[in-house]
C-alpha cells in the first residue's frame, strides 16, 4: 500500500469531490473533506519520513515509465509543500464546520466541499507531478475551483472578485502553457528530469529563452508578485471566510514552490540566474512588492484587506531569497513560504471569527474587540506580531534567515527595504492592535462566544507558529533539505 502513497494523497482528494455532489448531504460532505485532508496529511507525513535520508521516490502513473508516461517524485524539495498543504486543509476542515454553515447557503454547502476537495488535489498534485504538462493541469484545477469557492462569498462584490481572479488567472495560466509548449518544442519531452538534462545542450536557443519568460510571467501572477498582483486583495478579502484560511495559506505558496522547480529543477539556474537577468529582476520587483503593498495595508479600513496587501509584502520577501539563488536564499524562501502560510492562516481564521460576530471585518467595527474577545484579539495580536517579525514569532526567524542570506550576498540594499517592510507593517498592525484595545465602540455590543471548531483551528494555527519561532530546528531542516535538492540539482 505504501508504494501507492504518492499517487493515493492526490486521488483521495479527488474521490471525495463528486461523492460530495453526488450524496448532497452537508454533514457528510463535511466529514469527506475532513477525511481527505486528514489522509493527505498521513501520506504526505509517511512520504517525508521515507525521503528524509535523502532518498528520492519515483512513482509511474498507470505503469507507464517516465518520460513517456507522467511521473510523480517525492523528495525533500516537495515534502515541505505536501505537509504544509495537507495541514492547512485540516485546520480549514475544522474551522470549516460552524464558519461555513454561517456564510454559505444551505444549497450550496455540498458544492462547497466538493470544490475544496478539488483545490487541494490540485494543489497536492502540482507540489507531487514531475512532468510539466499535468503540473499545468493540476495548476487549472486548483484555478477553477479557486474561482468557485471566491465567487461563494457572503457580498456581491465576491462575484466581481472572482471575475477579476478568473480573467487574470486564465492569462497567467496561458502564459504557462506557451512557456511549458515552447520547452517541448525544443526538446521533445515534458518528463522534468528529462528536460533538466536536455536544455543545457541548448541554452541559447532563443525560443527556450522565451519559454523561461512565458514560463515566469505565467506564475509570478500566480503567486501575486508585484506588480501581477491584482487579482489577490478581492480574492481573499471577499471570499468566504473559511475559503481565505485556505487560500491565504497555500495557493500562492504552492505557485511559488512551482516556480522554483522549474527555475532550478528544469531550466537550471545557470540559465535562469545566469544568463538571463532574472536576480536583478526578482531583486527589484521583490523590493517593489514589500514597500508598495505594505504601504498600502497601511491604509486599508478593512481587516480583510489589509491582511490580503500584507501577503502581497510577504510574497515579495519569499521572492527576495530565491532571486539571490543561493542556499541560503532559498532556504529563507522556503522557511518562508512554511512560516507565513501558517500566520497569515491564523489571521484569516481569527479574521473569520470577527466577521462571524461583528457582521463586519472593518477596523472602525473591531472597536473594544479586545475586551468583548479577547481570545480572538490575542489571537491577532500573536499572529500580527509574526508578520513584523518579533521574537520568538516563526516571522522572527524567518525574516533573520532571509537577512543573513542579503548579508551573505551583499544586497544592503534589498535588507534595507526589508526593513523599512518591518517598520511598515508594524504601523498596519499598530492600526488593529490600536482599534481593538485603545478604542471604545460607538454603543455597547453584545457579542457571543465563537464557535468552539473555529477557535480551535485558529489557536491551532497560532501555536504552531509560535513552536516555530521558539524551536524552528523542524522547518529550518525541512527547508534546508528542500534548498539542498534544488540548489544541487541547479549545480
């Protein structure tokens, strides 16, 4: 059974999103989300156990060898995305029980789940594939159903969110597929291992230069790197609450993790970093990213809102290490991407919980919170402090890697920025922490306690991330691992 994990941690999820069509039953399809997230985590958990000495797994879909048939590869590069994506679909499955009972009608509550299960085979399926033509088809699927989930949000504004996301996803994803085509073209395979080892014969033909750009572009706006942006603030502020915990935490992260294994893992950074300008490139908008968007959370009258411009900042950070292409780059990339899923995760899910009660996630509502919910308040107070980077916060640790990594590689300037980011977010978070506790509200609310599942979940999340900035030994070795892999492979 266990030779079969590979394939069974993306087709478990897939089972589960027309069973929960096809029984219309909310509890049940409920429970089948429940179900696959938590059997996601257990074979994505056996899979790192069983590649933690460096082994690599190779997995023929259908019996059909690579690089005729599609391959899956399980190594340390990977592991990281499948536990942290399996993880965050159980918090999201927990905190999912109460929230989206609140927020989705009754009707749709099966269609829901069902495009959960989707969006998180979609995704266990990009960080899982080692051929780039199915990663594309994970990639839409994820997509699709991302769309789906956004356009369910409680305001119609969600549905003109969920336009915006689409047009702007679909151009992404183009991009994608004419970089991926133009890769086959030149080579005739779409195996990743396979192409690795035949684009350095060619690396100055000029239509694989074009597929690395198409290839970039493609999934820069995937993960909302700047100025490709646009399409995030209204797909996470507007979308149902549990639907923003899961996003938040894992669609860009995945994205990015896609992007780096086919910056060092297929085209090679000697070609990426070396030939082409793609540092300077990445350096730049990087810088772009983390003042500019958290500027403008300064700015935001909405909690949502302000959280989904603040991974805008976070997103420019991750960029930040893995354009220095260096192992300490990406090893910060990647602590990262494991760090911020899990706070910004938090924030959503305490986000939710204001909503729930106060009808409103603007800071002018959030007035006294600090005393009508505490619980919740401390919870955003912890989580906020870990997008500063305060210690003993995961963003803490994270932040101090990426720093020695600019250090290492003499980009003052870019660690100046990175502080400037820090300086800035401390003010947006300064404006929740001063709406909650230092005002009072226009008339006395009368709030209820929120529903147990979603606490829980939230505290869950809070938790981890401050396990991860007190002890960071498991993330950090999981992203060392991860940056060995891919910075070996680019060598």
């Amino acid at each position: 059974m266990t030779d079969h994990l590979p394939a069974l941690q993306v087709v478990i999820p897939l089972l589960g999103a027309p069973l929960c069509v096809l029984l219309r039953n909310r509890t049940v399809a409920w429970l089948l989300f429940l179900t696959t997230a938590v059997a996601a985590l257990v074979c994505a958990s056996v899979l790192a156990w069983q590649v933690a000495g460096g082994e690599v797994i190779h997995y023929a879909m259908g019996g059909w060898e690579a690089p005729a048939g599609i391959e899956y590869v399980i190594d340390r590069a990977n592991v990281p995305v499948l536990i942290l994506v399996a993880a965050i679909g159980v918090a999201a499955a927990v905190y999912c029980r109460a929230s989206v009972a609140a927020e989705i009608e009754p009707s749709k509550v099966p269609l829901f789940y069902a495009c959960l299960c989707l969006n998180l085979t979609g995704l266990l399926g990009i960080a899982a594939t080692g051929d780039a033509f199915n990663a594309f088809v994970f990639l839409e699927i994820t997509s699709l159903s991302s769309y789906a989930l956004v356009a369910m949000g409680r305001r119609r504004r969600a549905l003109l969110s969920a336009f915006q996301y689409l047009i702007v996803g679909t151009i992404g994803a183009t991009f994608v597929l004419i970089g991926i085509g133009l890769a086959y073209a030149v080579t005739g395979t779409l195996n990743m291992a396979d192409l690795a080892q035949r684009l350095p014969d060619i690396y100055g033909n000029r239509a694989l230069s074009a597929a690395v750009v198409f290839v970039f572009v493609g999934l820069a706006i995937k993960m909302a790197l700047f100025p490709l942006h646009g399409w995030l603030p209204g797909a996470y502020a507007e979308s149902p609450s549990a639907v923003s915990v899961f996003l938040s935490a894992t669609n860009t992260k995945v994205a990015i993790y896609l992007l780096l294994r086919f910056a060092f893992g297929v085209f090679g950074a000697a070609l990426v970093f070396g030939r082409m300008p793609m540092t300077d490139v990445g350096l730049v908008l990087a810088c772009l990213g983390m003042l500019v968007a958290s500027a403008v959370a300064c700015f935001q009258s909405d909690f949502k809102y302000l959280l989904a411009w603040s991974s805008i900042a976070q997103v420019g950070y991750i960029a930040a290490g893995f354009s220095l292409a260096t192992a300490d780059g990406v090893t910060a990339a990647y602590l990262h991407v494991i760090n911020h899923a899990v706070i910004k995760g938090a924030l959503f899910a305490a986000a939710g919980i204001v909503v729930l009660r106060l009808g409103s996630a603007r800071l002018s509502d959030m007035a006294g919170m600090g005393r009508t919910m505490p619980w919740t308040f401390a919870a955003i107070v912890l989580s906020g402090l870990g997008l500063v980077g305060v210690p003993p916060t995961a963003g803490f640790v994270s932040k101090w890697v990426l720093a020695e990594a600019l250090i290492a590689d003499g980009r003052w300037a870019v660690l100046a920025v990175l502080l400037v980011s820090s300086l800035l977010s401390l003010v947006y978070v300064g404006r929740v922490i001063e709406a909650g506790w230092f005002r009072r509200p226009a008339e006395p609310v009368a709030v209820a306690r929120p529903p147990l599942s979603m606490t829980a979940a939230t505290w869950a999340l809070v938790i981890v991330s401050l396990v991860f900035g007190i002890a960071p030994e498991w993330p950090m070795s999981l992203a060392e691992g991860a940056s060995s892999v891919l910075v070996g492979v680019a060598k």
